[in-house]
C-alpha cells in the first residue's frame, strides 16, 4: 500500500534564490535542483518567472498606480452596480410580499 507524500511548500524568498542562481547560469539547472532537493522542471519555472517580472521592478511608480487607479475605478463601478441591484430587488420582493 502506497503511502500518500505531502507536498513540500517553499518560501518565497527560497524560490526566489533558487531562480535567481538558475538564471545567472552558474550551474547547471540539473545541479541547483540536485543541491536544493526540487525538481529541475521547479527549477526552470522559478528561473521563468522571475524573468519575467523582472522588468516590472524598474518601472516607474506612476505606471503601477495608474493600473491600481484603474483597478479601484471598476470595483467601485461594479459595487454602485450591484447596489442599484440589490435595492431594487429589495424593493420589488417588498412590493410582493416575500
């Protein structure tokens, strides 16, 4: 009988330098994943990720506020939205009885 294995949940600051060393190439993926415990293909996935955030670090405080205002506006739309909603059937089941 098999027994079930947990899975193994790594900190964000473990990935980050796994990932980290695996994209300044100075070993091998099959090394650093060797070295760490983790699976090569955890390895090269980390090493994906942080090369693709990579460039929203040097962005420009401006640019992320402007998607986080953009963010706020359409969540207070859809909430003024859902409240004309709610009234509204609040008053209808009010008007029937329920």
């Amino acid at each position: 009988m098999k027994t079930k294995s947990t899975r193994k949940r790594h900190s964000s600051a473990f990935k980050a330098k796994v990932g980290l060393e695996a994209l300044m190439e100075i070993k091998t993926v099959a090394q650093i994943a060797r070295e760490c415990s983790v699976h090569p293909v955890q390895v090269s996935r980390w090493k994906t990720v942080i090369r693709e955030r990579i460039p929203d670090l040097f962005e420009s405080g401006s640019k992320a506020m402007e998607g986080q205002e953009k963010l706020v506006a359409d969540l207070h739309q859809k909430i003024g939205e859902l409240t004309v909603d709610l009234d509204f059937l609040k008053k209808k089941s009010m008007q029937l009885g329920l």
